[in-house]
C-alpha cells in the first residue's frame, strides 16, 4: 500500500514538472473561457470628468464625436457631456 502512495506521489510530481516544462501547466482561466476579448474588456480606462479608473468592461460608455468615451458613472458622464 505504502509503495503504491509513493508510486503515485512520483507519479503526481513527475507529470507535473513535465507540464511546467511544457508551458502547459494547470493554469486556471478566470475569464470564463473568452480569452482575448475579456482581456481586452478588462483593460482599465480612464473616466474623463472625475479622473478615475474604472475596467472597460465596467464601464459607462458615451460616444462623442464618433469617439467612444468611458465613465464610471451615469453622473458623471451626464456632467462630462454637459460641460463640454
């Protein structure tokens, strides 16, 4: 019983350094399976009336002379378009 454990563990870490090796190690996707799309959508943008920083995917959009414009937040942004 002990050798099979031991077996397994060698096993276990020998299959594990070969996928280090390889590049194709267990690394987890948190982006639900959309790859480069959602890293695209996370990138951070800035809100253009109070400076901050929000995700793309987050945030609010405005286009504004065929220029799409990010906002974190509808008060915000009605305050930007408003003074501009």
């Amino acid at each position: 019983m002990i050798k099979l454990i031991i077996f397994l563990l060698v096993g276990y870490f020998a299959l594990k350094s070969i996928r280090s090796l390889l590049g194709t190690g267990s690394r987890t996707n948190l982006s639900g399976g959309r790859g480069e799309a959602d890293q695209i959508d996370n990138l951070m943008v800035q809100d253009l009336n109070c400076q901050t920083y929000i995700s793309k995917r987050d945030a609010i959009q405005a286009v504004q002379n065929g220029r799409t414009l990010y906002f974190c937040s509808t008060q915000c942004r009605d305050t930007y378009l408003a003074d501009s």
